[in-house]
C-alpha cells in the first residue's frame, strides 16, 4: 500500500469514526433527555419544558445524519426481487438508473433546504422552481423566528448581530435547528455522488444493502464453513 492510499485509509477511517460518534452521542442526548424527563414528570411532578422539543429536533438531525451515512456504508434496504432475476449486464443498467434518479432527488432535496433554510438566516433562496436560476430577491427574512421552549444559549448570541439587527433572542433562534437542512442533503448529495461513482467504477453493485448475510448463512447451510 503506497503512503497516499495508507493516509487516504486513516483519514477515512477518522471520518467514519466522527460520523458514528455523532450519530451515537444524538442518539444518546435523545435518550438521556427522554429519561430526565420520565423521572421529573413521574417522581417530582414536574418536567423540562423544552425537553421533547429538544428530542424533536436532535431526531431531525439523526434521521438527517443517518441517512447520509447509510449511502456511505451501502445500508439502506431495498427491493430487489425484479433485479435478481436479471442477467449482470441489466442489473448493472438498474444501477446505474437509480444512481441517477437518487442523484436528482438529491439535488432538488438539497435546494429545497437551502431555500427554507436561507430566509431563517438572513440569507436569500435561490430563484427557480426545479434548477437554482440565481438568488431570489426581495424575500423577507424569517431570522427573528425562534423556537417554541428551547432556551437561548449564549454561545449564540453572536446571531443577534450578524443577522437579527442586534434584536436580542429570548429563545434559540430556528435557524440553529434548522441548519441541518442544508447540512445534512449536502451530505446526503455527496453519499449518493460517491455511491454512483463506486457503481459506475465497479466497485460497488447497488444502492442498497447486499446480500452478504444471507450468503453466509447459506454457505453454513452446505457445510462450507468449518468449526
């Protein structure tokens, strides 16, 4: 292996581990929240009142995350029950038609973020109904928005000046929750655009998961495994 594969390797070994770790701590800070929650409400009749909104929003921000990384990782179920019954030259044209369509529904679903998303930070949508065709004008920004219980943090209050007029914020703006729109299809279109070109290049059969279990299970079945 020459230097530039093994550093290749290690850095897509410690970006695996960034995406899983934050994946889990999501997870986790959802559980944890959830759990307090349980013990106030059932033990001290009382409760965080911005605790399930907080669940909410951490939940965007894992199904966002998760599904980017299930392109990556080839995880996503699928059915294949037509394509099987195809010879190897038509499965692969299947592919490659569904990297496509993927990779358009990527492209519109990362617009459509970055158009809901802009006006909560001050920032413009781009014009066009299907392709960006320049940047809109004359939308009204939605960045005093805020959400319903979830209590300003002041590592942000840095926001009222960059794009509320030095309003000050009395709950945490919507457009820190709702980065994760253009965040996450960013990452979901980039999954799918290295998909398609594992696919394309061979290395990679399909969009979805393999068959490898059910393989594996088979082979135990016919005795090819030994103890």
């Amino acid at each position: 292996m020459s230097q530039h594969s093994a550093n290749e390797s290690r850095w897509g070994r410690w970006i695996d581990s960034l995406e899983e770790t934050v994946i889990a701590l999501i997870l986790g800070l959802m559980t944890l929240v959830t759990f307090v929650n349980v013990v106030l409400r059932y033990v001290f009749n009382s409760s965080l009142i911005w605790g399930l909104e907080v669940v909410l929003i951490l939940f965007a921000w894992l199904v966002l995350l998760g599904i980017s990384y299930g392109f990556k990782k080839t995880s996503h179920l699928g059915v294949d029950a037509v394509t099987n019954l195809l010879p190897h030259t038509g499965q692969r044209v299947l592919a490659l038609i569904s990297a496509a369509a993927c990779l358009a529904y990527a492209a519109l679903l990362m617009k459509g973020a970055w158009d809901y998303w802009a006006p909560f930070a001050a920032l413009q949508p781009t014009d066009g109904r299907w392709f960006p065709m320049g940047m809109a004008e004359g939308v009204r920004d939605r960045a005093f928005y805020v959400t319903d219980q979830v209590p300003m943090l002041d590592i942000f209050r840095w926001l009222e000046d960059a794009i509320n007029y030095g309003e000050s914020y009395d709950k945490l703006p919507r457009v820190i929750p709702y980065a994760i729109l253009p965040f996450g299809c960013a990452l979901i279109l980039l999954r799918v655009v290295q998909a398609s070109w594992r696919i394309v290049t061979g290395q990679q059969s399909s969009l979805i998961v393999s068959h490898e279990a059910e393989e594996d299970v088979e082979r135990i079945a016919h005795g090819e495994y030994e103890e």
